[in-house]
C-alpha cells in the first residue's frame, strides 16, 4: 500500500505488470484501491535510452477515486492524465473531474510560523558567507509544462465561518514551462449564508480566476435575506485578499437601519436597551472571525451521509423554526425535507432538478404548502 500523510492519501491492494522489450521498460498495467470503492491505474513506457534522454509516456487514470483526505478538504477524483516527456522535458495534459469534495473553513490548519532572520555568530559584519562545495557541472533545468481542465461536476461544498454551500464550476490550469496559471469560474449551486445570525441565500455569485501569476481570485457575491417588510442584500466583491463588502436593502435606510431590521424585524428607534447592546456586539464580531468548538449540526449530517442539515426560519412566519435536511440524489436532483418545530409540526418535501446553470425547475408537498411546479431562472449579471 502507498499513503501519503500530507494529503490523507491512501491507496490498497497495488498491482503492477512489467516487461522488457529491447531497450523499453513497458508498465501494461497498475492499479490500486483508495479503499472506498474508487480506483487508480495506469499503463505507458519508458526507453532506455540515455542519449535521448530516456523518453518515456504514460496514461494515467482515476475512477470516483479519494485521493485527498485532510481535515479541512476532502475530494473524490476521475481523470484522464497523460504525461509524456523525458528528463529534460515533461508535459502533462488531460482532464479531472471532482465528482465529489468538502472545503471546510473553520478546520483550516494553522498559518506557518513567520521566518525568523538568522545572525551567524563569529563572523565579521559585511563578510561574505564561505563558498558551497562544488559539486560537479550544473545540470540544465528541467522544465515542466502542460495543460490540465478541472471541472466540479459533482457536489462539491464549501462550509464553515457561516457558510453553508454547494459548488460548481471549471478551471484550465496551463504553463509553457513557467508560472502555472489558473484561469476559470465556479458559482454556487445552492447555499446560505449567517450574517447577523440570520440565514442569507447565495443568489448570482461567481468566483473567478483571470489566469494571473500570483494566482488571485475575485469575488462577486451577493446574499439575500428576506422579510415580509423588507429585502437586505450583502455583497462582496473584489480581490479575494481585500474586497469590498456592502450592504443594502428595499426599500433603502441606513445601515444602521437595515441592521436592526435584519436581525429584529424592527426599525432602530424601536430597539429596545438590550437589543440595541446585541446590535453593537453584532456588529464589532464582524471583525474577528468566529470558531465553532462543538459542531453538532456538521457530526449529525455526517453521521446520517447527507449532504445538508440546519435550522431556518419559516418562509411564511419568520418566528417559526423549521429544521431542513437535504442531500443530491444525483447531480442533478436536491431532495429536501423539512419540519416545523415547536407548535404544529408541520413538514414538507421540496425536488429541485437542475436543467443547467441558469435553469432549475421545483416541486414541493406538504400540509402548508401549494401542489405545484415552478421554473427557476437564475441571471448573472
């Protein structure tokens, strides 16, 4: 078995067939289990030719395979790779699909200790270091160089630090044998954010990468939260290391204004003590951000092997609290279910396919709820 600690990953029950033709070393056949149903494998050559600098081609492949397995990121694989080349030149092209994956913010390790600046003792100030050993003619730089597209195609979720999220999207990461560049956009299938404590909905947001060097995304989100009286929207946008975060509402008040009525359906002049001190607190968490230490909702969802769980607010009495699981019978088709807690304990059953990015279309049953379909269209803009 092979395992590599950094990544979390492991892979079982190696097989390999090797055979010598002429002056060729032949790989007919690897492959391995990630032990989760998944599987590697791979077939190519390699000449044994020093003077062409040992040519060599291979093939490699994964089905539905977990090759990354840390706290904070998961990801299920197929791909079809080709990596050709020899050991002046090597060149890898080919496609990978994340048929499913996890990113969880709040289980990001660590920042690296800073660089501690090192003074030799014993040598004289302005002296220059001793010379390195020699060792031999400096060999020509090997290059490396290719052409790879990354797709989400699968559920992919993205969670923590108020985030509840699904992901999808596409990438091309390229070099001509220099800086790798990443160029491409993911959107939010389905997701919600908790600002204020309350539940915003992601609604035409895009991340994008431009293929820049350093690499660096760019934000566009928008998140809505929906009263009877009134609509706040967050948006952010701009460089992912420094974006820009507004707030607004419908109708249009202040900022303080569109506070208080988002988290106590009331305007400011109508706090009362207590809540105009939760306000100011409300506000100054905004600067730190927040670590759960218990997450019960997250241990229970993947206990159960679903991909959602929370609580809401009714969507008719913002006061009733429902509690709303959810998973992707397939990539295409949500299942959820939902239950009022406390009082009538009504529940429901919502189906949304989705027909593309822009298309979906919806079903729901229940006691509270109208028999029916409807067509969802979704615009970026």
């Amino acid at each position: 078995s092979y395992e590599h600690f950094v990544a979390g990953t492991t892979i079982r029950k190696l097989e390999a067939d090797l055979r010598t033709q002429e002056r060729s070393l032949v790989l007919e056949q690897f492959t391995g289990s990630d032990g989760s149903g998944g599987n590697i494998g791979a077939t190519g050559s390699i000449e044994l030719d020093a003077g062409r600098k040992f040519p060599f081609a291979f093939a490699l492949t994964a089905r539905e395979a977990t090759l990354i397995r840390q706290d904070h990121l998961t990801a299920a694989v197929s791909a079809d790779i080709d990596v050709n080349g020899t050991t002046r030149l090597v060149e890898v092209t080919g496609k990978v699909s994340v048929v499913s994956g996890e990113f969880n913010i709040d289980r990001l390790p660590p920042a690296a200790p800073p660089a501690i600046d090192v003074v030799e003792v014993g040598r004289e100030e302005g002296a220059a270091p001793e010379p390195a050993a020699e060792a031999g003619a400096p060999r020509p730089p090997r290059r490396l160089r290719g052409d790879l597209q990354l797709g989400l195609d699968g559920p992919f979720f993205v969670r923590g630090a108020g985030l509840e999220s699904a992901w999808r999207g596409s990438l091309r990461v390229a070099s001509d044998g220099g800086p790798w560049r990443v160029k491409g956009v993911f959107f939010p299938r389905r997701g919600t954010y908790q600002f204020f404590g309350r539940p915003f909905d992601l609604v035409n947001s895009a991340v994008y990468l431009e293929g820049t060097y350093p690499i660096e995304p760019t934000l566009n989100i928008t998140a809505e939260y929906q009263r009877p009286e009134n609509k706040t929207r967050l948006r952010v946008t701009g460089p992912v290391d420094n974006p820009v975060v507004d707030l607004e509402s419908e109708p249009d008040y202040p900022r303080d204004e569109i506070l208080a009525r988002t988290m106590f359906g009331t305007s400011a002049t109508g706090l009362t003590p207590l809540q105009t001190a939760q306000l100011g607190m409300a506000v100054a968490s905004t600067a730190r951000r927040s670590e759960s230490t218990f997450d019960f909702m997250g241990r229970t969802r993947n206990r159960l092997s679903i991909d959602e769980l929370g609580l809401r607010e009714n969507a008719k009495d913002p006061n009733q609290v429902e509690l709303v699981a959810g998973t992707f019978v397939s990539d295409r088709l949500f299942l959820e279910y939902s239950q009022r807690l406390g009082g009538a304990r009504d529940a429901g059953v919502r189906a949304e396919y989705e027909i593309n990015r822009h298309l979906s279309v919806e079903t729901n049953a229940g006691a509270q709820l109208r028999p029916g379909v409807r067509l969802n269209i979704k615009l970026d803009y």
